[in-house]
C-alpha cells in the first residue's frame, strides 16, 4: 500500500543526523509522498531545496503564528516569489496561536490574514495550524472566503469539526488520535467524519503514535509510522485499512491539487 504523509517537519533539529536514512526507512514502510512543513520562509528555502532533490517531497510555504511578530519588511513579496515554485503545493503553516502567544494576538490576526489573501490570489489551499482561537480564525476564513485547506493536526471537538466540514476543508489527523490520555474529543468527532475528507499526517517528530509496538527508544515521530495512525483510524471507523490507505491518499492528492500527476 502506498501511504501519503502529509506533515513532516523535515528540518527540525532532530532529524539533522538521518534525513537519507528517514526516506529510506519511510519508504520501506509504504510511506511513498511526503509535505513537507514550512514553518517560515527561510525553512521553506530548505524545503524546497529538498523537494527539487526528492521529487516524492511537496512542500508548504508560509508563516507560522509564532513567527508571525519576526516577519521583516517585504515578507509578502518574498512568499510569493517563493510560491511560484513547482514544489509549493500550499500556503502555510498558517494560522493563530493564542495559547502560546510567542507572537502577539495583532501580529498573528494581521499575518494569517495577509497568507490567506495570498492563497486565494494563487489558487493554493491553506495548511491550518490553530490553538486556542477557533472562532477568531473561523470568522477570518469566512471573511476570506476560503474553501480549500486542511486543517493540520486537527485536535478539536465536533461542533469545530462540523465547522470546517461546512467550509469545505480537508481534516488532518495525527497520532493524536491514538494517544487514549487526550483524545476523547476527537473520537467522539470522528463519528461526524467522513472518510473522504481525512489526511494522514505523522507531524513528525512530534506526535509518536502510542499504539506503536515496540515503541522507538528515540520517542521521535517519522514517516515511516504514518500506518500506525492509519490501523487506529481504521480500527474506530470500523473500515478496512486498505479503504483508509486508498482514499487518504486520494484526498491528499485532490487537496494539492495533484489529481492528474502521476505518483
């Protein structure tokens, strides 16, 4: 089965030692596609770096909430040039971010708000990052009218599920939904999911799914464990694994916009 990883934080400081050896060990598992993360510009640079060298690899570009105060002057001009590129499939990491607040609320609202002008000037959806401050970015993604995205590393309930369904967006689970100490919510919301608006996504390094046996002595996350999250989701939806693999994979593609590009 071929598998699509839709979150890689691929240029986080713990892969610096194996990122050859990660694409190995993913795509002896079936973990053949990877997007990657971007997180800011400059890891954007490094991303598609990346991707031009890896033709399985995408990647996103954007702003970070918490980046979003340390943006310099021309940034805006600078992610478009950046978007241009063959391997940009969609804006972001993007979004708000009023639990940590490592950038003020301002800075934030006015940063997400000028990548998602952004990505309906390009065409390209947007890779949602969101905590704390559902109704804020909700109101801003009707604001913008944005129907085309995915909500990364979605961890909500189901009245925000419901909520991004009816804006049309794609719903990204990570090994989130296998860890039984905080997912209660998101397990009563998958009920309310369809199938085919799920991407898998590891998130990795973080999020090691807790269903992994044995478990990594690392406790870092990778592509290569994307199935363990895909068994969980099959397991509660009550599908065969094979269904998850093959419409995950077809909602990747249909998100990207990469339908009729041979993979």
């Amino acid at each position: 089965m071929a598998w699509f990883d839709l979150g890689v934080n691929l240029f986080s400081s713990q892969f610096d030692h194996d990122r050859a050896e990660l694409l190995k060990r993913a795509q002896a598992a079936g973990v053949e596609h990877w997007l990657l993360i971007a997180s800011d510009l400059r890891e954007a640079q490094q991303n598609i770096a990346w991707c031009q060298q890896h033709p399985v690899c995408f990647s996103t570009a954007g702003v970070h909430p918490h980046q979003a105060d340390q943006v310099s002057e021309g940034w805006q001009q600078q992610l478009r040039q950046l978007a241009k590129d063959h391997t940009i499939v969609a804006v972001g990491e993007c979004g708000l971010d009023f639990n940590r607040n490592f950038s003020s609320e301002a800075g934030q609202l006015k940063v997400f708000s000028e990548q998602l002008s952004l990505a309906k000037e390009l065409q390209l959806p947007v890779y949602l990052h969101e905590r704390d401050a559902f109704h804020q970015q909700y109101d801003l993604l009707q604001e913008h009218q944005i129907q085309h995205g995915i909500a990364h590393c979605f961890t909500g309930n189901t009245e925000q599920l419901k909520a991004y369904l009816d804006l049309g967006l794609y719903i990204g689970i990570t090994g989130w939904l296998c860890d039984e100490r905080r997912n209660q919510e998101l397990v009563a919301a998958l009920h309310f999911l369809p199938l085919d608006r799920i991407c898998l996504e590891t998130d990795a390094p973080y999020l090691l799914p807790r269903n992994l046996a044995p478990k990594p002595k690392s406790r870092r996350n990778e592509p290569a464990y994307l199935p363990a999250i895909a068994e969980q989701l099959a397991r509660l939806k009550g599908v065969p694994l094979q269904q998850v693999q093959e419409q995950c994979r077809l909602n990747s593609l249909q998100l990207l916009n990469r339908t009729g590009v041979s993979l």
